[in-house]
C-alpha cells in the first residue's frame, strides 16, 4: 500500500497516526507503580513535544534514524501539516524524510508507551506543560527538556511535585538544544549542524547515567553534565540571545532582521558587553560552588570554535554561518531568555549576594523595549523551589533529589 493509501487511511478513521497504531500496555492499576516494561536491546521509544525549529528538527530525525517518534504540538494546525505530508522532511547536516509514528495535540496520547520525553518548546512553556504531563506520566519515564535554559528542570519538578505526580519519574535538562537548525515550512527543517557535545543532567544527578542510557541510543553526542545547577549555569543562551537582540533592536526593525545573527549582529564592541555578563553569570555558579564554562570555552567545546577573545571564535564558528537575525524584535530570544534565562540567574544571584549589574540592565531595558515586567513573570528562586534555601541545601537538592 502507499503511503498516500495509508495516510487516506488513518485520516478516514478520524486517527492521527503516520504508521499503524503501536501497541502499548494498559494503565497500571491505580495505587501500583510500574516500571518500564522494556527488554534487553529494546530500542528506545521518544515523544518529542515541540514542533518548531528544534521539535521539528529533532522529530524528523529520529524517524530517519528509524526510532518510533510521536510528536506534539499544541496547535492542531502544526500537526495537520506533518499528517497531511505523511512526515517531516529535514535538510542539511541530515538529509531524509521522516515518518513519525504520531502526530497529534493530545499530550496524553503523544507521550503514552514512551520511554523519553524530548521537551522542545521555548522554556516559557515549561510551566505549561509540566502542569499536563503531571496526570500523563509513568513510573520509568524520562522527561528532558531541550533545553532547560536557566532552572527548567527543578521548575518542571517543582510542579510536578505539587501537581501531585507521585510517578517514579526522571526529569532532566540538556545545557543547550542539540541543533543549530530552523524550519523552512511547517514539514520542513533545515538542520545547519549539531553540535559534537551537549552536557545533560538529571534530578537528582545520580540517575543521569540512567537518562544517558536511553539519550545515547540516538544520540551519541549527549555527555554527562555534573548536575542541573551546572547545566543551568552553562546556559550560553543567557549570553548570546537577549543582549545581542536588544543591541540590534534598531537594525532589526529598520532591515527586518536581513543580516546574520552571530557573525554581523556581534561587534567587537557588543561582544565586550557579553563577556561582561559571561563573568556575571560566572560570579552567581561559583557562589554555588560550581565551575561554569566561558562562552569562549563553550564555543570550543559546542562547535571547536577557536579563538583569542570571545568575539574571534563567535566569528570562527561554521555553524552560525547563514543564521538570520530575527525579522522582529518581539522574538524568543527576548521573550523566551530574559524572564527564563536572565531573571532566575539574576534572582539567584539576590538571593546570594552576588552583584549582576549588567544582568539586570538588560532585563530591565528588554522589559522598557517590549512593554513587559519580566520580574513578575520570569523564572525566580520562589518557582524553582529555592527560596530560603541555603547555598548547601541547593547543592543537595540538585544531587540528592528533594527530601
């Protein structure tokens, strides 16, 4: 049968599957928690929810890789798109078409009969969708956010926690999403590299070799990241994205965003504001005793970017070459990175005395820009759970898990 037939198929029954429907093993009895009823050399089964640059990117090129994928997305009309296509197709590093086994707005039935959950929405959505994967959940799951930017995770299991989930369930964050990649069309994702290392931990640290296991089967490029207060604090998006927005914010609305982002948007001279808040947020990770990366550093690490201040390897990485400027500066890169990348570092950094001038400016000048109090609705010590907690608690929740 052809795929056409199939796909004619699947849409006649009012279902929303691009392959016949997986088998998957009821609901446990309530009361009962289950394990993960996986055998040995069992590949591992994904949910992506997401299906913008990095959802669609990541969707598209697990099913190449032959993984069972569902894919979420909380506008029906995304899905309508991938189902209408029968799949995604990517192009660039990965070249293929990619048939996920499902497509559909039901968070419920994307993520049932998985065993890794890649949550890839910009990390305002977080608190939303931890609110409905708490009653979704199941004991074994793996619940990754792509990335975590600053506190994801112990936000995600913050809520989960008071949502009432009681699953034996592992959330975990990625220090950056894997690819450098966009979507050309609602099927269609340009992928303009991956990068060769991305720190993952989990919470509590000690089950990341358990999320490791299951991540590596895919991708091989995930490693170990210590616990989520570093991979928080390695958050090189708080560096490159609000500031270098707000900077161009003329040249973004006079030229539509027509010039590259990283390579053109990052002068000498604005790349010296960013190493000015790099050493902030250095300042805020070794209050907590933990060593974070150099953007220069990462840029090596991430994409073996060389060079003798941060503005030289900015311009000697290849996988910026090519990536526009936003066309607006209403962008994720405002919008998504100050209140949730910016404002928790900055209200850590209150909460341990530690002086982040610069951070804040940038918070507050985005605000005056989008008309917006991103201290009111950004990410703090108060939603990660960390409010009066001690720099020695901290430490312990993030490797220990909560009491």
């Amino acid at each position: 049968m052809s795929r056409e037939a199939v796909r004619e198929r699947y849409r006649r029954k009012g279902a929303r599957s691009l392959r016949p429907p997986v088998a998957t093993a009821e609901d446990p009895p309530a009361g009962r928690k289950p394990h993960r009823a996986r055998k040995a050399g069992d590949a591992t089964r994904f949910a992506v929810l997401g299906a913008g640059h990095g959802g669609l990117a990541m969707a598209g090129h697990l099913a190449i890789m032959g993984f069972r994928v569902n894919l979420w997305n909380r506008n029906p009309e995304r899905v309508e798109h991938v189902v209408n296509r029968g799949g995604i197709e990517v192009e660039g590093e990965v070249e293929g078409f990619g048939t996920p086994d499902l497509a559909t707005p039901d968070i419920r039935k994307a993520v049932r009969g998985t065993d890794v959950i890649m949550v890839v929405v910009p990390a305002f959505a977080h608190r939303d969708v931890a609110h409905a994967l708490a009653p979704a959940l199941r004991g074994g799951q793996i619940v990754v956010l792509n990335p975590g930017r600053t506190g994801g995770a112990l936000e995600v299991a913050h809520i989960l926690r008071e949502d009432g989930c009681k699953e034996d369930v592992i959330v975990a964050e990625a220090q950056t999403l894997l690819y450098v990649s966009r979507h050309l069309e609602p099927t269609k994702a340009h992928i303009f590299q991956i990068k060769s290392e991305v720190p993952v931990a989990a919470l509590p640290a000690y089950r990341t070799p358990e999320v490791l296991r299951d991540l590596r089967t895919a991708f091989p490029q995930f490693v170990a990241g210590g616990n989520v207060l570093q991979t928080s604090l390695d958050n090189i998006g708080a560096i490159f994205h609000p500031t270098v927005t707000v900077m161009n914010a003329a040249r973004i609305e006079s030229t539509h965003g027509d010039f590259e982002y990283y390579l053109e948007g990052i002068t000498p001279s604005i790349a010296r504001v960013l190493e000015k808040l790099d050493d902030e947020r250095l300042a805020v990770a070794s209050a907590l005793g933990i060593r974070a990366h150099r953007a220069r550093d990462w840029l090596y690490q991430a994409y073996a970017s060389a060079g003798a201040t941060l503005y030289d390897a900015i311009q000697s990485t290849p996988g910026y070459k090519g990536v526009r400027a936003p066309a607006r500066v209403v962008h994720r890169y405002v919008t998504e990175d100050v209140p949730m990348s910016l404002v928790p570092l900055a209200s850590l950094a209150d909460q341990l005395g530690v002086p982040v001038p610069t951070t804040k400016s940038i918070i507050h000048v985005a605000g005056v820009i989008m008309g917006q109090d991103y201290w009111a609705s950004g990410r703090t010590v108060e939603s990660m759970g960390l409010a009066g907690l001690s720099v020695r608690d901290i430490r312990l929740l993030a490797v220990g898990g909560p009491a």
